[in-house]
C-alpha cells in the first residue's frame, strides 16, 4: 500500500512489472536493488526464471567488484518474486507495462489490471510510441494512467522521461517523478506524443540511415563508423536499430508518421522488409548485421562485409602536401599531415596570415607537448616540415593540394580554377567542404577526373574521421590515392558519393533541426531536450549545445542546402533558426545563441 514519505509524496514500496524481456528484467533490477519489493510478472514461466537468472548474474558482479556485500546481495534477490498471472499485481503500489508494442496487447493488460488493483495504484506503460492517452482513456482510472519511459539498459541509462496526458492527476505525476528520482534517474516531464524527446529525435535519424543505407550511399560500415566517429556517438545508427528491434523500429516509426505526417518519420521500405524476413536485429542473430547467435553482441563476417587490404587499384605516390588556407581547419589539417611525415606547404593570402597559421600550429604542438601526447622533438620536427606562403604558386610541385577555405562555393570554384593552373600534372586537388557539391569544384579546372573531397571533422589532429567525397568522374587512382593517404595520417575514411551533406551532415542536421521545431512548439524545453539526448541516447552534447558550438548561422546555411538538395519538407530550415540568425545569435561565437555565454 501507499505509505506516507517525510515530503509528503506516496511512496511506491511495492511495484508490479509486466512483462520480463529486456527492458522489464532491467527496471526489475533498478527497483529491487533501491530496496523495492518487486512483483515480476510475465506469461511465460521461462522468462520469470531468465529475468532471476539475470539479477543472480548481476548482482553476483556487484559482489565481485565490491560495489556491494553478499548480504545486500541476498537482500536484493529476496525483493523480487516472479508469477505468470496478472492477480499477482494486487497489492501493488505502482504497476509498470512493459509489454511489446501493441494497442491491442497493451490495453488487455490495462483492462485487467483495472479489476484487479487498488483504486489508488498508479498504472504505468513504459511505451516509447504508443498514445498514453489513448491506453488512458480506456482505463477505468484515467487520471492514475501515465507513462514511465525508462532506457535500455535500464540500470545504466539515467533518463526516464515521465508522461503526462491530458487526464493524467498531478498527484500520480509527482508521485512518479519522486520515484525516479529515488532509483537514482533523472526524470524529464514531457507531453503525450508519439517518441516523446529522446526517441522522437533518435527514430528520425535512425529511420535516415536506414534510408541512406537501402539506397546504397554508404555502406554499413560507413555510415556506422562516421557516425560514431564524427559526432562521439556511442552506437552507430545501424547497429542501434539491430539492438532495439528493427521491427520495434518500424512500430514506432508508424506511430510517429500517423501522428506527424513528416515523410522523414515514414519507415524505410528495408525496416519493413527485414521484419517481414524474421532479419530483426541482435534478438533474431541477423538484421543490418550478422551476429554470431541470437542475442550475442558479436558481429560476424558475413557476404557485405568489405574485404580488408588494398583496392584493387594503386594509388599515386604522395610526398609533399600543399594546404590553402589560414583558419582553424586548414591549420589544424596541416598539421595532421606534417606529424604523419608530409613535407607540407601552407599557402594564404596573404605572407603574415600564413605565418600566423603556422604560428597557430606551434601553440597547438605546444599544448600537446605539455599534456605529454608528444615530445619536444617531434613537435619541432613537426613545425619544420611547414613551410608558409603567401601565395598558391607554391603548390608548383605538391603532390596533394588541399582546399581549406570559406565554404562559399564560388570563393572555392575561383580557388579550384587557380590550382588548375599552379599544380603539376597528375597532382591530386581535394576539397574539405562539408555541404557543397564537389563536382562543382572540379569543373572549375580541366582535370576534373583528379578532383575529389576529403571532409576533415573540427579539430582535426583529435578527430579521426574523413569523409571521401568521389564524384562521378572522379579516376579510380586518384580515389585510392586519398584512402592511403588517410591511412598514412592514421585517419578512419568512409566513401561516400557527392551529395549534399555526405553522410555525417545529412544525418546530424536534420536531427537538430527537429530539435529546434520541439522547441519551437513548446514541447520541451532546451534544458529538457539537451539532458533527454545526452542521457537517453549517450550523445556527448545535447542538440542545443551543439548547434551553439557549430554556429547557428553555420548550422542555417547547412540546412538550407540540405533542402535545396532533397526538397523535402521537412529538412525546411526551423522559422527559429532563421529568427536568432537575423538577429545575430549565432553562438558561443557571439555570446548568444540558444543560450546566453559570457563573452571572452
């Protein structure tokens, strides 16, 4: 029963938790081990004794790392009781749903539940898709309804997102928030639509890799690892999709697409076909990948697992590096080449601007020197193989020319023309932008078989990722060429084709933009959303302090091509966006963006 707490709120002593797959082994755990008497209910007896089994084995690790004592252990397994009949719920104070997501499934579940518990037991769906109101509405007790959204795995993730309907009491919503913040989560109170935050954001992303995959963009590999690697994220987007369910996926992609109509919430065709082909994920041993069994974590080779070693074709030999530019990109991507060995030639505007970059590049050595990541030695070894220049007619002789400039395409085009002129037969000319068409720039020369992207990620000695951008005319060796010469400067390329956002932008753009648009219909707040991302989904930042980071005005221009490129409606750049940029507000590089920032 309800017992009083010293703040006033019911406590939730004795909780029901139907259904014991993943998630509901996992809250089982959170609950028993904060000293909860948990009543595990599920129809089938084999997962009541697999979810035991599982709080055996986890609790028997905590011993082994002293993070608690035999007897709190022996405590803990004696809070949980397992039953394969709803009844057992009877004397529960809170009940949570975490069956698969099914309205149908879903409301039996509530329908008996209505029968058999307390007038005053709160009834939670842990739903990441489904209408809270609508399980509410058909519950006898509509105002005690709510949904309690934790994340896989529930033991480590620290976000529960709390949802309220419209017929949700206050009372049930303090009650569980206090509650969550007893197991030790950080609780997000969020309205009743479909995804809620955290999965609203994420599904969408997923749902675009998914897409960009079945179009054959990018491999899985790529996509995975720029992902991962360009953005800090835990998971690539293909292999998450393979640990939540491809088919749970597709379900809470439907429910969102009903309730938004945006096309970018639509399922791609290949979530439906892997569903419908029993190729669910990890569960099934086969999904975007091939696991070693159903359930294991271990990916396997399998037919699409690219072949490791060299291409089939050779590559040109790379000696000397010429890097145009004098910003922070085209510093750092010069220095990058100059620690791998590369003598490099680093060209301005003007003879001081290129001093000063290298000069930006001595303080950057320096740093790493007195972090102890490199020696004296080499730092000075480093800066000697840099040499400054005014002018682009000292890229004569480089073998690879690099373009680091503003990313305004005619600027990058003129620059194009002119290394046209300047670099050597055979010479390989590559551009770093992140959005604009590369073809662009290789049709500014007569040599565009030699021209191709390489989209280094800011800070570029930290950030291993390069994107290779070919364009359809782009020669096979001069591709190759590129592949080595990452390799030789120990970064990690993907292959992508020349359109608009290859694939890190195209995939982390539009994210942050519908973080903007929750915002802008005040769904959430910007503290709510940022905390939901980094908690819920591991991102290192939340959207909004990303976009402060990148720059709003860098951040618009982004999406704007995006749109132009797709002409989906639902890339169209956020009327907010649009609103700080006018006025200003691009960032920590204004002090204002999103959020305010004390100016330096």
């Amino acid at each position: 029963m309800d017992l009083p707490s010293t703040s006033g709120q019911p406590t939730l002593q004795t909780v029901a938790v139907v259904g014991l797959g993943t998630m509901g082994t996992g809250i089982t755990e959170v609950l028993t081990r904060a000293g909860h008497e948990v009543i595990g209910i599920d129809v089938s007896e084999a997962a009541g004794r697999a979810c035991v089994a599982a709080l055996e084995s986890a609790t028997a690790r905590a011993v082994a790392k002293e993070r608690i004592t035999e007897a709190e252990r022996r405590g803990v397994l004696s809070r949980l009781r397992t039953f394969t009949d709803l009844q057992a719920a009877v004397h529960a104070d809170l009940v949570i749903e975490v069956v698969p997501e099914n309205y149908e499934l879903k409301q039996q579940v509530f329908r008996e539940l209505d029968a058999i518990v307390r007038p005053d037991t709160i009834l939670a769906t842990g739903t990441n898709a489904l209408s809270v109101t609508r399980l509410a509405a058909e519950s006898q007790r509509p105002e005690r309804v709510i949904g309690l959204h934790f994340f896989n795995p529930a033991p480590a993730m620290k976000l529960v997102e709390v949802v309220s309907s419209v017929l949700t009491a206050p009372p049930a919503v303090e009650a569980v928030t206090a509650l969550a913040r007893s197991l030790g989560k950080e609780p997000v109170a969020v309205g009743d639509r479909p995804g809620f935050v955290a999965d609203g954001l994420l599904f969408g992303y997923l749902n675009q890799a998914a897409a960009m995959y079945e179009s054959k963009y990018a491999s899985r590999e790529d996509i995975d690892a720029a992902m991962k690697l360009g953005c800090g994220l835990p998971m690539g987007p293909l292999a998450l999709l393979d640990l939540i369910g491809v088919d749970t996926a597709r379900t809470v992609l439907e429910a969102m697409y009903a309730a938004s109509g945006d096309r970018l919430h639509a399922p791609a065709p290949i979530l439906g076909h892997l569903t419908e082909a029993g190729l669910t994920g990890r569960k099934a041993g086969r999904g975007f990948y091939t696991y070693e069994a159903p359930g294991s974590p271990a990916v396997v080779r399998d037919a699409l697992t690219p072949l490791e070693g060299s291409g089939p074709v050779a590559g040109r030999p790379v000696r000397s590096v010429g890097v145009a530019g004098s910003g922070t990109m085209a510093s750092g991507i010069a220095q990058v080449f100059a620690q791998a060995g590369f003598e490099v030639v680093l060209a301005a505007r003007s003879d001081e601007k290129a001093a000063a970059a290298k000069a930006a590049i001595g303080k950057s050595l320096a740093r790493a020197v007195a972090k102890g990541r490199l020696s004296e030695e080499a730092a000075g070894q480093t800066l000697d193989r840099i040499t400054p220049a005014g002018s682009l007619d000292a890229f004569a002789e480089v073998d690879l020319a690099v373009e680091a400039v503003a990313e305004d395409l005619a600027v990058k085009q003129e620059l194009f023309a002119a290394l046209d002129k300047i670099c050597k037969p055979g010479a390989v000319l590559a551009t770093t932008t992140s959005s604009l068409p590369v073809i662009a720039c290789a049709r500014a020369t007569s040599r565009p078989q030699d021209v191709i992207g390489m989209h280094f990620f800011n800070p570029a000695p930290a950030m291993k990722l390069v994107e290779v951008v070919r364009t359809v005319l782009t020669s096979d060796d001069v591709h190759a060429t590129v592949r080595e010469v990452c390799a030789a400067v120990r970064k990690h390329a993907v292959d992508c084709g020349d359109r608009a956002g290859f694939i890190v932008n195209a995939l982390l753009f539009p994210y942050l933009n519908n973080a903007i648009k929750m915002v802008e219909t005040h769904y959430a707040s910007l503290d709510d959303i940022d905390a939901a991302m980094k908690l819920g989904g591991g991102y290192p930042m939340g959207p909004f302090e990303l976009l402060d980071v990148v720059g709003l005005d860098v951040s618009l221009a982004i999406e704007k091509v995006l749109h132009k490129e797709f002409r989906d409606p639902g890339l169209a750049p956020s009327p907010l966006l649009e609103h700080l940029v006018a006025a200003g507000c691009l960032g920590r590089k204004t002090g204002r963006g999103f959020r305010e920032y004390a100016r330096r």
